[in-house]
C-alpha cells in the first residue's frame, strides 16, 4: 500500500535525502548552502517525503522585520514530475505563515514563462502582480541613447535618505527591489537604519529624482541599482553615476537594473546589457 506524503521542516540530518533528489539543477545553490538555511531565524526550508524519500523542496524567507515572506527555492525530483508535488509542498506552508502573527504578506517571484510554477501559486490563492525585467549592464563601452550628465550629488544624510524614500510620490517601478532577486510591496517595514546606510544614494541637481545603488551578491557580486521611474534615458548624469558606483566598486561583474515593463520597452539599445527572461512578482496581503 502506498504511503501517504507528509511535509516536514528540514533540519541538517535531512542532507542526504535532498542529496538523493534528482532535479537537474546542476551546482544547485540550495544544496550548497543548506545548512546555512535550516538553522537561519529568516529562512526556513521543508520537504515533501514518501517512503522516506524528498520528492520535493522548497521555503521561505522572511524580509522587512518579518513582515514580508517570500517563497521559493522550490524544487522537484523529476521522477515524480505531474504529480502536483509542488502544491502539495507549498500548501501547509503557507497555511502556516497565514498563522504567523508576524508575517503581514506572502508572495513569490518566478519566471513569466514558467507556468507551471504560476499554476502552483494561483492554486495557493496568491495573486499575479507586477512584471519586471531584470538587465546587468556589462558593456558600458555599448550603451547609447541616454542622455550624459554630471554625476549626481550624494547623499550621506540617513534622515535625508529616509525622506527621499517616505516622500516618493510615484513609482512606476510597481515594486521595491530590496535584492536582486527579491522585490516586494513598497514599504517602510524595509526601510530599516541599518539596510539604508549599506545604501549609497545620488540626488538629481534638481532634486526630482534619485536612485539608490547597494552592493548585493547572487552568485556574482553586483551593484544593484533602485530607481522608481521609467526615465532612466532622459535624467541627465543617471548613467554616469551608476557607472561612478561600479568604478568605485570593481569587484562588481555590473551593474543589476530593474525595469518596469514600460521602462524595459524605452531601452532604444540592448546590446550593453545581459537580458534575463521577464520575472512576475506574485503576492498576497493577508487580511487584518
């Protein structure tokens, strides 16, 4: 008779089973740092066994003083492909941060492609968001069409860099990219002392715009570039800054830019940059 499938929150000693999986993923991240993530307080890890094997695994990770928990890391044995493991997975833990007291959204962040993944989460009851196109620029030599400026004044002040933030008007952006990777709602909770100091800001001479750049590692170490409008071609010096920040940080392969899709379409010239598939941000509030 066959068993039936539970779900447990993985600690160290599961390491041989998710070893075991078959996922395809070559170098798979989750399997390198997997200790580091089963004993972290901000990410936790679970798996979907049968008979004593990890058919599937995934988690979260908690943001913005918990307020914010992002799935992911979702990963299936290919032998058991289409058999609804992912939602089978995902379902109790997201009952569960619907419990947390502390945790005020629940949301993901896949590929605009991968419906599989898409169906997982509309079945969860989490709701399709914003469009992002997430672009490195690695060719400064190739980039055209922007308009050249002074590089913009920066902004030392964490009071001034608070304001900056708290008095923004608009976003065209949809989201705030707190990562790379990882954008979410955008919200005070992440605006903490300690995440806007690691942030360098510029101000325009006109003091209309600015844009944030932080020094973030996936994998690769970027300068990670936030800016809430879809102008990036016709503010004056915004290029020539980012471009300063990655010159005073060489260790850098480039500079990571999230576009809205409207602002993805303004680029007149891609060849300057790498182009990742479209992204959609996935998420939920739950209710007071």
């Amino acid at each position: 008779m066959e068993q039936v499938m539970n779900v447990k929150s993985l600690t160290i000693a599961d390491y041989p089973a998710l070893k075991k999986m078959d996922t395809g993923i070559e170098d798979d991240y989750v399997v390198r740092i997997f200790e580091r993530l089963v004993t972290s307080d901000s990410h936790e890890l679970f798996g979907l066994f049968q008979n004593g094997q990890m058919m599937a695994v995934g988690g979260y990770s908690l943001f913005g003083q918990n307020k914010f928990a992002m799935l992911g890391r979702l990963r299936s044995d290919r032998r058991f492909h289409m058999k609804g493991n992912a939602t089978e997975l995902l379902k109790p833990v997201v009952d569960q941060l619907k419990k947390d007291q502390r945790v005020r959204w629940i949301g993901a962040n896949t590929h605009l492609g991968n419906l599989p993944a898409r169906r997982v989460l509309e079945k969860l009851g989490i709701q399709q968001g914003t469009i992002i196109h997430y672009l490195t620029l690695k060719r400064p030599d190739l980039l055209t069409g922007h308009t050249p400026g002074p590089v913009w004044k920066p902004v030392h002040s964490l009071k001034r860099k608070r304001d900056l933030l708290t008095g923004l008007k608009e976003n065209d952006l949809g989201t705030f990219p707190y990562e790379c990777y990882y954008p979410f709602p955008f919200d005070e909770a992440l605006f903490t002392d300690d995440y806007l100091q690691e942030c360098s800001f510029f101000e325009s001479p006109h003091q209309r715009r600015f844009v944030m750049i932080k020094n973030d590692t996936k994998k690769y170490d970027y300068s990670h570039v936030k800016y809430f409008w879809n102008d990036h071609y016709d503010q004056p010096g915004l290029f020539e800054t980012i471009l300063h920040h990655w010159n005073n940080n060489p260790d850098n392969v480039g500079c990571w830019i999230d576009f809205s899709d409207q602002g993805f379409k303004n680029i007149p010239e891609l060849t300057a940059y790498d182009v990742q598939e479209p992204w959609i941000l996935y998420g939920t509030w739950k209710k007071a």
